[in-house]
C-alpha cells in the first residue's frame, strides 16, 4: 500500500512562495532571497512530484483521489477540494514544476534588476500553483479555479511592463480571447453536469466519476457532442487554436522566460490535457473529434506559413508553438491522446529551450545595444547574425532543439511527432489528408527554425558595430537551464520509442505508451496499417525536413541574396503571410469594430438615458427614504421605548387576528 | 423526604454545563486576580482570561459527537432545563471565538483610553458563560437567567468608560430599554406556562402537538408574540432596532464588536431552540411574521447605512441587516437554512470583529476618527490594515471567496429550497444596496488623498493577531465551508 | 371559574373606596387654616434645613447592594436549614459552594475598598 497523503504539498509550495513574495517581496529587497525563495518553491513540488511519480510507477493501483475538504455541498452538487493523481497528471505535475523550477531559477538572471523583482516572482510561483491546481484537480470545478487562475497570471505577466501599451494591450487582448473559450468551457460543464444530474441522475463533477459514467450518455448522442465541442472551444481559447490563437503572438510582450513557461511550456497546452482528461467523452463523440482534428491540422499548417515570414525571434518562436500545438490537437483529433501528450512533452523540453535561448539571445543583445546607445530592436533577427561565437553555450543548446523540433531522428520531436503523423494516417479517424497537412507543416517548421538559426547565429555580424563587443554569454544562472532543457530537448523522446523501430532495435517497448495505458488504454485508437508503410511515411517526413532544413540554409546562409529576390517576385504572397494572412485585421472589421459601435451606441443611447437614468432614480429614492428613516432615531429613549410598544401591539394583534 | 438528595443528585449532571462552569470558575479567580493586583495592571488578567477562553474550548469540543444534533442525543442537566448538544457546543464556539477575538483587541485599546480596568475580562467571561446557558437552556427560566447573566454584564460594559457621556448614555439605553424588552419576555413566558403548564420546551412542543386546541388560544399566541419581542430585540431586528446605533456607537469599540457577535448569537441560539422544538406546532404563524420582520429589518438595516458617516455607527446600522439576513434563514426553518444560521453567526463573527479590531486600531484616542473622512488614504500609509479592511468588507457585503458569501449562500439557498423565492430575491437586492456603503469606505481608503499620516496607529500585537485570525476565518469559511457546514447540519439533524 | 375570584374583586372595590373614600372626605369637610408651621414636614422637633429632595451618596447604593446579596443567602440558608439533615453532605456541599460564590464576592468588594466609607 502506497500512501498519497502529501499531494497537497505540490501546489501548496508555489501557493507559500507567491504569498511570502507578494506580501513582504517589497521588504525583502534582496533579489537572491526572492529568487532563492520562488525558485525553492517550485523546486520543493518537483521534489514531491518526483517521489509521488516514482511511487506510482511501482504501484499497481494507478488512480488516487486525495480530498482535503469538502469545498461546497448545496443539495445535489457535492464539490470537495480534491486532487487527482494518475498517470496522465502525474506526467504533467513532472513537466510543469520541472520546467517551472528551470525556469525560475533562467528567471534569476534574466530579470535582474528588473524592477518588481519581487511582483514577477510572486506571479510566476502563482502561475506555477493554479496550473498545479489545473492538472492535479479531481474534479471540473478545481481544474476550472486553476483555468482561470493560469488565465490570470498570463494577464499579469503579460502586461509585466505595464507602462508599455502595447503591452497592455496584449494582456487585454489576451484576457477577452481567453474569456471567449472559458465561456465554451464552462458551458460545456453546466451541460454536463445538468445531463448526468438530471437524466441520469448522476449529479458529479468529479473526473473518474465522469469517466465511469460517461457511457449514459450515449456514444455519438447530439449531448456528448455539444458538450465536447464546447470543451474543445475552451481549449482552443486556452491553447491558441484557430480561430482563437491571435493572443499568443501578442503574449510575447511579456518577459521572455514568462514566453517560455507560459505560453510556450505549459498553459497554452492546458487545452491539450483538458481533452485527455475528458478523452472518454471525446472518445463518444467522433464528430467532434474530427473536428478537433480538423482544426488541428489546418492550425499547424497556418500557424507555420506565418511563422516563414516573421522577423522578432519571438514571433517566430510564438507561430511555431500555435503549430505545435496544432499537431498536438491533430494527435487528440485522431484518437491518438498518448502521442498528443507525448509531444506535450517533448515540446515543453525543446520550446522551453528555444524561448530561454531566444531569451539569453534578447538580453545580450539588449546588453551590447545598451553599451552603444543604439536604439535598434534586440528582438529583431536583422539586427543579429553571427553570434554562434560569441554565444558557444546558447548556440548549441538552441541548434539542438532546432533539430529536434525539425524532427530530425534521433532527436525527441521525432519520436512523438512521427507518432502523431503515423497515426493521423492509420487510425480510423485518420486520413492521408490530414497525414499530408501535417507532413508539410513539419517540412515549414524545419524551414523557418533554420532561417531562424541562420539569420541569429550563422553568417555575417549584422549587429552595430560598436555593440559587437558587448555581446557575451550570458550567466549560469541563465545557461543552466538552457543546458539542462537542451538535453532534454535530445533524450526526452526515448521514452516513447515507436512499435516499428523498439521492434527493429530489439523489443524496446514503449514506456509511455505503457505508463498511460490505465487512462488512455480505453479510448486510445489502433493505427491500423503494415510496418513498411510507416517507415516510409517517416522516411517521407524526415526528407521533407531535410529539405526544409536544406532550403533554409541555401537562402539564408549559402546566397543570402536570395531571399530579397524572392520577396521582390512574390510581393503580394510575401506581404500576405508576414501580415499573417490580415487575420487580426478581418477580426477587428468583423468583430471588434462592430462591438465597439454596439458599445457605443449603448453607451451613448441606451445606458446613458435609460439605465443611469434607472439606476439614478433609484438612488434617490433610496437616499431620500434613508433621510427620512434616519430621523426616527431621535435618540431619546422614551421614543424608542414607545417604538416597541407599538411593535409588540402589531405583533400580538397580528398573531391574534390573522 | 428521604430520597430527596438522590433525586437532587441523578438530576444535577454536572457535565451539562461543564464548559460555562469552567468559564465562570476562571471568572471569579480572575476577579479576585483583578482586586489583588497592582492598579492600572491589566495586561496579565487578557492572558489568563485567553488562556480561560481555551481550557472552556477544549471543554466543549470534547463533549461534540456526530449524534449530538438538536434532535438527537445530548447531555442533559438539571432535572432537563440544561442540555448539552451539537447545537449549544457550536454556540459555545461562536461565542468563545468572538470572546476571544475581542479580548485580544482590548488590551492596548483600554491603556490608549485610560482605564486599564481589570473587571473588563472577567465581565467578558461572564457573559460569555450567560450566553452558553442561552444556548444551551431548554427551560425558558434557563434560557431567561443566562440572558439575564448576558445583558447585566454587557451593561456594565456598555457604560464601562464612566467618565464618558456617550458610553455612559449607551449603556444606560442599554440597561432601560433592555429591562423593557425582558419584561416583554418575562411575561410571554407566564403566558406561555399558563397555557401549557411548563417551562420545558421540549415538553411545550410535546403539550402543544398533543392539544391541538391550544395552538389556537389567544394567551398562547400572545405568549408567543410577546416572547419573540424579547429575542428580536436581543438580535436588533426591525422594529426593536432602534437601540442598536445608539448603543454601539457610544460603548467601547470591542464592546461593539462583541455585542454584534456573541450576544446576538445568543439571542438567535435560544430563539431557535424556543421557537423550531418549542413552538413547532405554531410554524406557519411565526414563519410569516418573521418573512415580514426579515425584510423591514433587512432594508432598515441597509437604507439607514447609507446615510452614516461614522464607521462604528455605520457599522451598527450594517448589523441589524445582518440579523435580517439571518432571519430568512429562520423563516426558511429547513436543514440548510438554520445549519446556514449556525454558519452566518460563526462567519459574521470574524468578518464583523475583523472589522471592528481595524476600528480599534484606526480611531484616535477618545475614538476620534472614525468617521469617512479619517479613513481618506488610510490604504496607503497602512497598507497591511487597508487591506485586511477591505477583506472584511468584501466578506460584510457576501463577494466571493469570502465567509460572507458562503453564508449568504447558505442562508438564500435554505430559502429557496423552502419556498420563499421572493425573500431570497429581497435579501439578494439588500446585499446590492449594502454594496454602496462598504464600498464608500474602500474609495475613500484608496482613492481620496491622505489628510493625515495615521502616525498614531500603532500595531499592537493582540490586535493583529485578532485580525490575522479574523481573516484566516473568513477564507477559511470561504473558501473550504464544507467541513464548517457539515459540523452546522449535525447541530441541527 | 373567574366567580370564585368574586370576593377578591369586591374586597379591592372596597379598599379602593375606602382610601378615595376617606381621603375626598376629609378635604371636603376638614377646615383648612394653613400657616407655616403646619405646612413644614414636621410640626415639632428640629427646624428645617434645605430641601428634602437631596442627591443620596453613591455609596448608600453599594451598602444596599452589599445587603441585598446577603439578604439572598439568608432567603437561601432557611430552607436549607429545614431540611439539612435529608439533602446530607450533598447539600452541604452545594451550600458550601453557594456560600463561597459569595465570599469571593466579599473579598473583592472588601478589597475595591465597598466597605469603607471615605
């Protein structure tokens, strides 16, 4: 018998930590003790995570419930404060406070100096705790408090610098479009709830009870697929999914490593897990798992043609997870919910890795840009080039996780990013279209990381000449992490070895698979399909990132004249993608310009004339009957006295002759 | 004659009122402590009256079990005029929390107004111990004496700084219209032991459920009419309110604070017992008086609020529409609206003594700045009490995830599951209404310009610590209400 | 059932009637001739020195209050007394207990200083 009885441990850490910071941060002043402490934090529920993930490796029993206390209990909703501990959030508690601690600790050195040392600490232990909260809840409601609280902590790490407006301005952006998918998914709750409850009379939001009784529903059933559709709203508002992704580009104003943990890492694929948590219901609705899978493709491919065009190296980085994450909804689309999770995974390592290398690369240059007095962008790639020597620690770490995210063998992208292709031909919810899709995004994304690559550290020194000199590793504090993530970035595939090559290589199984199997084994699709065809669809996927990979270096490093000429032929294509196909412009004419007109009107209509005049009126009124009860309280005794005579005369008479 | 001592004996169980007996034991020592000390000594009479308030603690939790309920087993004393149960040891919690919380805000306040009198503790504890015979008393001359214990020792503490009009004039109020009110009670009782030849509620119930007749007699509804008066009045509901802005504007502040909390917990302890087990039979009548008498004292509470400047006073008026929204909770007078009672006194207890210690620590001496104006700015050059200010005001005005949403919440739910949608709809508009005045106070925290430096505000130890409880309780309830709740139900059923 | 409480009634009328009754009487018929010294509370002994309707100290109040506690334990110890001997040790302990709630009440008052007069 294993005990779980510390679980709460997990998210209390972080939950300490933000409190200490946020309250006497200001005091403290020493940026190594807040550092020390929020770093500590999260460490300390990586610690826990660890014992608690080794422990259920060797347990047989898979699934625990840890319950606290009973948080509400109004008649027939039941919710209690309690976590959940499988397979499936024992991975993500890994990934988040492992990443989370790296990240903390990149934090130390990246934001020295910085001023609100304290407030941006507070914030990520915070961030770090509802996400915990997210994925270790046993139940809708608990993961919902965690939902939201990772919403609001983007929003504030986000608009860290709040006295930049455009700053402010993608925290607003981000909030609104978050709050459009929170409204699907808590619609989809209500609906759930409200059917199991009263149809079935099953009143429960707990997630095991869910699963188990998910089947009266009915598999395919108009309900479970309104319901999961408005789940998968909710994840696309969350996880950057057409058509709600437009906030995550934006999001990279906030601090670099806030890029990396949030909105590369770990929130953004809340989505992700949320429909691996519900996989059962996604399971019984296909419908909506061809939609999932639908827009999942179309997402990784539109999210990739964006991101060839893109100077910031963040906003790059940003199209490139909005990509990711639609391989990981086209891997859940298709039933594959082990692959999704396993390139989860992956990607938390080598996005992590690029953010923080992309961050190491910002802040050198910002350094060298400083010394010079020059006013040029640091987050511009034109302005880079050439610091593969200046930078030897952070050039490696990033062109290894450059590879891996190419899908180059070997390296751990490739194990779950072929897993996800292999599957999105052969399972049954599969096609070759969406294989297609999803093999052409993969050759894009090998093309751009590498103009990515290219354009930063290869070829001539495009930085101001008296900068150069400036530009030098950064810290320990801050190559650490990229180190430790970079080989991550490598090794992290080889738990998930595919069936063909653990056959070929020699019984190797495939441990992910495995240690999933209790939560997934159930709805987890069969790609059903001979060995020698997926080995030649991956031997067609690597060569098309060959090629990509290829591509980019003869345009960007072998003729760099080339990309001129290319753009000069093709103006209007050129424009379009780095614009991002005016997809933020359609939205401001379709919808934000209208709702400002509505606001407008109602504003200056409607509410100005009706409702202030309402509420107005009201207001007096209460105020000229408050003026009039005050002068009851005369102060004297007798009158009071006499009050209540004539209180116990209504009273009695009252009882007597009703 | 010759069994008269074993009768005497199998009926005194001294174990039924072990809490209260403990409480007035430390009571008297204490006062001896008092006499025999040096003057203007007081500070080591809070501890021993603290440490008092712990052992009486721990006395009852240790006699809680699950089968406890109202209804259900007990400890009972005193030939059945004493009893025991879940419902009087959550009482006695309400009650030795709010002792507490006051007795730690007192001590630096009494040497900030000059007079470090060591009676206060022990007038504390007594009152204390009258509200646990309240709440435990099932014979209505029980339930009289602890009230009488209660109000002769709050008093006292209403007029406790002699030298002062104000509290002089409040305790004097008290004292008057308070012998008024119990006369009313007094002789609702005689009327009510006229009729039914008992003053054991559970044997009036009894009584009552078995002659039907009686239900219709005019002494009994008499009775009953004039027997509420003396509780309404104890928890200030409409129309007997109109002592309550007086008397806790004028009494010292932590008076205040425990008048609201401890006594008025009291009063809706015996007033539930007397009215759900006593005069069950008479439901549908009380039930629609008291629909009546939850609104009027609802919208007395909250529209006079509006208008107050001085917090104390504002807070007064605030107190009474608390009581009203309790009392939806006893019209509702189902499982989740009288265990929601039980949980609205524990929750306003912190969230209203909360508020009450930042009074404490704001006003000048001789309570000089306690009205809007002397809170501009007080957010910032006190940020530590600005917010756990605007916490508890969060809590008074029922937003999330505060204790008094979850009371709120529990209190509207028992009505709506009763029936009574439009009372519930009322209570929801009052808390709207109640938003405007706590509200004021937050902007004029945050967002007028300091007029002064509040250099005076000095953070004493047991007021902090009072304050941390206090909101260490309201996101307790707030946040985890379940565990809370459950004990509540099992008071109950 | 209120016609046995008959006598009663007339009884009061009675009284009532009696006191007005004598009362009236006596101002109607009596001669009234007044001067000062019949008008003075006293028509013999000392001369009058201020008004009658003077403020009493404080301290009159707490010997009346000192009194009514022990006038209780007296109105307690009677039938006490009576039957000492059945109630046994019990009884004299519940007693002894009484008693000793009040002699705490005696100490402190001794000790605030209650008893002495200055």
């Amino acid at each position: 018998m294993y005990s779980y009885d510390y679980l709460w441990l997990i998210p209390f850490f972080p939950l300490l930590g933000a409190i200490i910071n946020g309250f006497l941060g200001k005091k403290i002043k020493s940026e190594k003790v807040i550092g020390g402490l929020g770093t500590l934090a999260i460490a300390g529920s990586f610690a826990v995570s660890c014992f608690y993930f080794f422990q259920l490796l060797n347990d047989p029993q898979k699934v625990h419930q840890q319950v606290i206390g009973s948080w509400m209990s109004v008649g027939r909703l039941q919710v209690d404060w309690g976590f959940l501990l499988d397979p499936l959030s024992a991975l993500m508690i890994l990934i988040v406070s492992g990443v989370g601690s790296l990240i903390h600790l990149y934090s130390i050195g990246y934001m020295h100096g910085e001023e609100g040392f304290y407030r941006f600490f507070s914030y990520l232990n915070l961030f770090c705790f509802s996400m915990l909260m997210l994925v270790l809840g046993n139940n809708a409601l608990v993961m919902f408090i965690g939902w939201e609280g990772v919403g609001l902590c983007s929003y504030l790490l986000i608009g860290y610098y709040f006295h930049k407006k455009s700053a402010g301005d993608a925290a607003k952006k981000a909030f609104v479009v978050n709050r459009v998918g929170d409204f699907g998914f808590l619609l989809g709750l209500f609906l759930l709830f409200w059917t199991l409850g009263s149809d079935h009379g099953v009143w429960t939001l707990n997630f095991v009870e869910i699963a188990a009784n998910a089947h009266l529903l009915g598999a395919g059933s108009a309900v479970v697929t309104i319901v999961t559709l408005c789940f998968f709203i909710g994840a696309t508002g969350k996880s950057a999914q057409i058509p709600l992704y437009t906030w995550l580009p934006d999001a990279m104003e906030g601090p670099t490593p806030v890029s990396a943990l949030i909105h590369a890492a770990t929130m953004v694929t809340a989505g992700v897990y949320m429909i691996g948590r519900m996989n059962v219901l996604f399971f019984m609705a296909p419908s909506t798992m061809m939609v999932v899978a639908i827009v999942g493709a179309a997402t990784a491919l539109f999210a990739a043609t964006i991101g060839l065009a893109q100077n910031d190296i963040k906003r790059v980085l940003a199209y490139s997870t909005v990509s990711q994450l639609g391989y990981m909804f086209l891997a859940m689309g298709v039933g594959a919910f082990t692959a999704g999770i396993f390139h989860l995974m992956t990607h938390a390592f080598f996005k992590a890795c690029l953010f923080l290398g992309s961050g190491s690369v910002i802040h050198a240059m910002h350094h060298g840009l400083h010394h010079a007095h020059s006013h040029d962008d640091p987050q511009d790639m034109r302005n880079m080039g050439g610091l593969r020597k200046k930078m030897p620690i952070t050039y490696i770490t990033f062109l290894v996780s450059a590879i891996a995210i190419a899908g180059i063998p070997g390296f751990s992208a490739f194990f779950s990013k072929d897993e996800i292709l292999w599957f999105a031909f052969a399972s049954p919810q599969g096609s070759p279209w969406l294989w297609a899709v999803g093999a052409c995004a993969a050759g894009l994304t090998a093309f751009y990381m590498f103009r990515l690559v290219h354009m930063t550290f290869h070829g001539a020194q495009r930085t101001a000449a008296k900068a150069r000199d400036h530009i030098h590793e950064s810290p320990l504090v801050i190559t650490i992490p990229l180190m430790v993530l970079g080989l991550l970035a490598v090794v992290g595939g080889y738990v998930g070895i595919p069936h063909v090559i653990g056959n070929a290589l020699g019984h190797i199984p495939n441990y992910l698979d495995n240690f999933l199997h209790p939560v997934f084994g159930a709805t987890q699709a069969q790609a059903h399909g001979a060995a020698s065809t997926e080995v030649s669809l991956m031997v067609v996927s690597v060569a098309l990132a060959v090629i990509g990979i290829l591509l980019a270096s003869w345009m960007y490093l072998w003729q760099p004249e080339l990309p001129g000429k290319f753009v000069a032929n093709f103006k209007g294509a050129y424009r379009t993608i780095h614009n991002k196909w005016y997809v933020d412009e359609i939205y401001d004419a379709m919808f934000i310009n209208p709702t400002k007109r509505l606001g407008t009107f109602l504003w200056k209509g409607f509410d100005v004339q009706v409702i202030d005049g309402i509420v107005n009126g009201t207001g007096k009124v209460i105020n000229a009957f408050s003026k009039g009860l005050r002068f009851t309280q005369s102060g004297f005794v007798h009158n009071y006295a006499m009050t209540m005579v004539v209180g116990m005369v209504v009273i009695v008479a009252f009882f007597l002759f009703r | 004659m010759e069994n008269l001592a074993q009768i005497a004996m199998q009926d005194v169980n001294f174990g039924a009122i072990m809490p209260s007996l403990v409480l007035v034991c430390f009571g008297m020592a204490l006062l001896l402590v008092t006499v025999f000390s040096p003057r203007g000594k007081t500070t080591h009479v809070a501890y021993l009256s603290i440490l008092a308030l712990v052992v009486t603690g721990i006395v009852s939790l240790a006699t809680w079990t699950p089968a406890g309920s109202l209804v259900g087993n007990w400890q009972e004393g005193f030939g059945g005029s004493v009893r025991l149960d879940n419902f009087a040891t959550f009482f006695n919690i309400v009650f030795l929390i709010a002792a507490g919380l006051t007795i730690l805000m007192s001590d630096d306040y009494l040497k900030r107004e000059e007079y470090p009198i060591g009676e206060y503790y022990p007038l504390i504890l007594f009152t204390t111990a009258g509200a646990m015979w309240m709440a435990s008393g099932t014979d209505l001359m029980t339930i009289f004496l602890g009230l009488e214990v209660l109000s002769i020792s709050l008093y006292v503490l209403a007029g406790f700084f002699r030298r002062q009009e104000r509290s002089n004039e409040a305790g004097l109020k008290y004292f008057l219209l308070g012998a008024f009110s119990t006369g009313f009670l007094l002789y609702g009782i005689a009327l009510i032991y006229g009729v039914t030849g008992t003053t054991k509620v559970a044997l009036i119930g009894e009584i009552l459920a078995n002659n039907p007749s009686l239900l219709t007699n005019t002494m009994t509804l008499a009775g009953m009419g004039l027997m509420s008066i003396g509780f309404l009045f104890k928890i200030a509901a409409a129309p007997f309110h109109m002592w309550t802005p007086d008397v806790y504007q004028g009494a010292p502040t932590p008076i205040t604070a425990f008048m609201s909390a401890g006594p008025k917990a009291a009063a809706f302890a015996a007033f539930l017992r007397v009215f759900v087990i006593g005069l069950a039979g008479l439901q549908d009548q009380w039930t629609s008086l008291l629909w009546i008498l939850a609104v009027l004292t609802m919208i007395v509470g909250n529209v006079v609020a509006i208008y107050q400047t001085n917090l104390k006073r504002m807070l007064a008026y605030s107190s009474i529409a608390h009581a009203g929204y309790a009392l939806v909770g006893m019209v509702a007078a189902n499982a989740i609206g009288l265990s929601g009672i039980l949980f609205y006194m524990l929750a306003y207890t912190f969230m209203n003594l909360g508020a009450f210690a930042i009074l404490v620590l704001a006003g000048k001496k001789g309570e000089d700045n306690l009205t809007l104006d002397g809170f501009a700015g007080f957010g910032f050059k006190r940020p530590f009490l600005g917010v756990a200010m605007s916490i508890f005001l969060l809590s008074l005005m029922g937003i999330p995830p505060t204790a008094g949403f979850t009371a709120k919440f529990y209190i509207f739910a028992g009505a709506v599951e009763a029936g009574y949608i439009w009372l519930a709809i009322i209570g929801v508009l009052n808390s709207a209404v109640s938003l405007y005045y706590y509200l004021r106070v937050m902007v004029y925290m945050y967002f007028r310009d300091p007029a002064e430096d509040y250099g005076w505000v000095k953070m004493h130890a047991g007021a902090v610590l009072s304050i941390v409880v206090a909101i260490i309780g309201v996101f307790y309830l707030g946040i985890i209400p379940g565990a809370v709740m459950e004990f509540a139900k099992l008071a109950i059923f | 059932m209120l016609d046995t409480y008959l006598p009663i009634l007339v009884l009061i009328s009675i009284a009532v009637a009696f006191a007005i009754g004598s009362v009236v009487f006596s101002r109607l018929i009596g001669q009234k001739k007044p001067s000062a010294v019949k008008l003075a509370p006293y028509e013999c002994g000392m001369p009058l020195i201020g008004s009658a309707r003077e403020r009493v100290s404080v301290k009159f109040y707490l010997v009346a209050v000192t009194f009514i506690v022990f006038d209780i334990e007296v109105a307690f110890l009677y039938p006490w007394a009576v039957v000492f001997k059945q109630l046994g040790w019990y009884g004299a302990g519940a007693m002894g207990f009484f008693i000793f709630v009040l002699v705490i009440g005696l100490i402190y008052e001794w000790k605030k200083g209650a008893l002495e007069w200055e």
